[in-house]
C-alpha cells in the first residue's frame, strides 16, 4: 500500500444534516459502495464516507446517522490508495454529477465490473459463463446530452448555472464542466452570465443540451413568456458562439426553434453507412465514442444471419435496429413514445432501409393483441429503461430464439431479468460485461447474452 502524506481532499459533498457527528474520526476503508463511496466500519456499524477509496485510511466527519448504517465525508486522507488521482474538475466535492474522478480510469470500470457480477450473483442468482472485457472509449469531454439546473441565488446575488450537489436542493455553481462536450462545458460560465442578465432569469429551471456531430442545441425551459429583450439575447449568444437555441415554454412539444430557424440534429454511424436525425428533446445515447463500440459488440454476441428475423425492443430512433437491418432479412423494432418511432421510422427511409419495421406499444403493458408479437424471430435486441423488461419478457414466446442480447443501464433490474430467463424460461446466460458510458460517475451500463439451455 502507498504512503503519503496527510493532505486535504476535494470530497464529494453530501446533504446538509443535523446528525453530524461533532469530533471528526479515522477510519479505514475497506470497500467501495455501488454509488462510489467509500465502506468502513466504526462501532461495529458499517460507514459510507464520500471521497474516500478502498485501502485508505482517513479522517472523515459524520454527515448523516441511521439505524442500519452511518454517512460521512473525507476531510484528509491519511493514507492514501495507489489507485487515487488528483481531480480534474475544479468544482469536484461540490458537484455531484460525477463522483469518482479521484480514482483511476482503469479501476473505475473494474469497480462497476464487480459491480454488475455481484448484482447478477445477489438479485439474479446467476452466474456468467464468460465476463466479457470492458468497453471503454474517452473518459472526459464525452457527455452530448444532458440537463442543466438553474436558479437565480439571491444571497449570492446571481445565476447559478450546473449539476445539482450532493444534497439534491441545491445547484452547484459550475463554471467548466470536463465530462460534458468542450462546446459546452467549457461554455457554462458564459451560459450563467447570458441567463443573469436575462429580465426573465428567475422563470428559467433548467437548460437541456444535446449535440449532434454538427449543430449543438441548447434548450431553455421557461415558466413565463419571454420578452423581445431576452430573445434578443439569445439569439446574439447563439450567433456568437455557434448554438442552436430552442425554447420549451410549456411540455415537450412545445419546443420550438428560436434561431437559426431550421437545424439538423444527427450522428452518423459509419461502420453501417447510416445517419441517424433526433430532435432536442428526444433520447439518445450520451456517449458517442461507447454508443459506436456497443452497436458493434451487440450485433457481434447476436451474429444475426443474412436469412433472420431480429426483434429490437425499447427501439428508440433506431440506434441498434438499422444497424441490425443492415445485416439481417428483417428488424422489428418496438418502442413507447410514439414520436421515436416515428423518427425511427424516418431514418429508414432516410437512410434507404425497406427491412425495418417499426410499432408503437407500452411495452410494460399487456401485449397480447399486438401484431409483431406472434409473427415469429430468430434474435431478440432489447435496452430497456432502468425499470428493465420483467412485463415484456414475461409475455414474450421465446421459445425458438437462437439468442437474446439485452443492453442495460440499471446492473439491478438486469440481474433480476437475468433470474427470469435462466430460472423460469430455460435460458443460459453465456456472457455479460460492463461498459463506460458515463466514466467518472458510478452508473454502470452493461450487456448480457442469453442463450436457450
């Protein structure tokens, strides 16, 4: 184990609570907990203390008490991990959008590995045949999609533009963010003094931003009409640092361009000679350089033949299913929201793909009068939201399936899906792994392979 010499951290910072412990304390720690902190035992009681890494030794403070376990922050490391790094970001301990960036980019994917195996074994009951390396592609400057806090602070006098802290009611005031994409994290100081000298500042909640490979959009919700002034603004910022500006005065789709008047909102997916349009609000994958290596890591477990039926559930716009049109006879792809799968259905056409077939279901609904369901597959695809696929799979007639990838980016509602399938329908699971699509956080995203016994 290194030694070092005491020195003070940046740890993350937690919900301000009347259970602090008044005399701070040393404790060693010898795990890292799911969301990234550090595990100890005091009292024979076991301690979640932020900022602190497996095999330290540190002195922390009390944050938070309950019947079960304890809360507390880093305030020195005493002894430090090999595995720790200095933070990149300057606002690291306060906000709480990433908080694991003082451990090494390397054992932060081993970590969220562990993290999907030990799901799998606790929830599921089940077990790998084979882990499947990592994926992992840039671990900063990666983030193309994601919502931004605002509020107008009036004992500091300003707008504070960020990531919500540790404690959820308050709003970090950033001023660079290194995990979003430079055209905007290196702009949130900027986007802060726009909003400040806005007269409609306080009506403005939050901010949405979404980049394709050309145009970045930035899209302001507002709760009251904004004035010809504030447009204006918006419109000059826009200009001057090459955004497309949207405003939502009210639900979805109530977002509308402000300036330019038209934009094109796409990412291209070379490897398969498509290009795939969204609009602002729509979801696509937030990492780029991951979406790319886990499209081609899922059409590889699956190995569709050229004389298969796939069936790609929680489509979306299409992100795996014309990848999988490119190379299977043909793809059904089912989602929810209606609007994507009129997208999807748009970026068939778009891109000259007549193997696609796209519907929209609830699929956590009974799905016994749809028409996809009985016509008969090969392969299943699914990427379901973090609530997983227990209503879908349980309605599914799997029987006959030759394989079964499912993207995940919850390691808990996948393991007990897991169970499911292995327990109850006969299925082996023949592979899983995690992938980085969020590096620095400790969200796991991770894909499993099913094959019948």
């Amino acid at each position: 184990m290194a030694q070092s010499a005491p020195h003070e951290i940046r740890a993350p910072a937690l919900a301000r609570n009347r259970n602090r412990s008044p005399e701070p304390y040393e404790i060693d720690i010898l795990d890292l907990s799911h969301d990234g902190r550090g595990v100890g035992r005091r009292a024979d009681k076991v301690v979640f203390v932020a900022g602190a890494l497996p095999g330290e030794r540190v002195r922390a403070e009390q944050t938070g008490r309950s019947r079960h376990f304890d809360e507390a922050r880093t305030l020195e490391v005493l002894t430090a991990s090999p595995d720790r790094v200095e933070p990149r970001c300057p606002h690291f301990g306060q906000c709480a959008g990433c908080v694991l960036q003082h451990l090494s980019a390397d054992k932060q994917i081993e970590a969220k590995q562990r993290v999907l195996l030990e799901n799998l074994a606790r929830i599921g009951g089940v077990e790998p045949q084979r882990v499947l390396p990592p994926l992992v592609d840039a671990a900063w400057g990666y983030r193309r999609k994601g919502r931004l806090s605002v509020r107008y602070v009036e004992k500091k006098g300003k707008t504070v533009v960020g990531f919500r802290e540790g404690n959820p009611r308050f709003v970090a005031d950033l001023s660079i963010c290194h995990t979003v994409v430079p055209a905007i994290g290196e702009r949130i100081a900027d986007i802060a003094a726009l909003v400040d000298g806005l007269d409609g500042k306080r009506s403005i909640p939050q901010i949405e931003f979404i980049a394709g490979d050309g145009a970045t959009a930035l899209i302001f919700r507002h709760l009251e009409a904004m004035s010809e002034a504030d447009r204006a603004a918006l419109v000059a910022f826009a200009q001057r640092f090459g955004f497309a500006v949207f405003l939502q005065p009210g639900g979805i789709d109530s977002v509308h361009p402000l300036w330019p008047e038209s934009v094109e909102l796409d990412f291209a997916l070379p490897e398969y000679d498509l290009r795939l349009a969204f609009r602002p609000l729509d979801f696509i994958q937030v990492n780029a350089g991951i979406n790319r290596r886990m499209i081609a890591q899922a059409l590889d477990l699956l190995d569709p033949q050229p004389h298969e039926r796939v069936l790609d559930l929680f489509c979306g716009l299409g992100n795996f299913t014309l990848p999988l049109a490119r190379r299977a006879a043909q793809v059904v792809g089912v989602e929810g929201e209606a609007g994507l799968v009129q997208r999807a259905r748009d970026n068939a056409a778009r891109n000259g793909i007549g193997n696609a077939e796209f519907f929209a279901a609830d699929l956590a609904k009974d799905l016994a009068a749809e028409p996809w369901l009985k016509a008969g597959f090969d392969t299943l695809l699914l990427d379901p939201a973090r609530a997983g696929a227990a209503e879908a799979l349980a309605q599914l007639p799997l029987k006959g399936l030759r394989r079964i990838v499912y993207v995940s980016c919850h390691p808990g509602s996948l393991a007990r899906d897991a169970g499911f399938l292995v327990k109850e329908r006969g299925f082996v699971l023949t592979a899983a792994g995690a992938m980085d699509m969020f590096p620095q956080t400790a969200h796991v995203e991770s894909i499993a392979v099913f094959e019948p016994r």
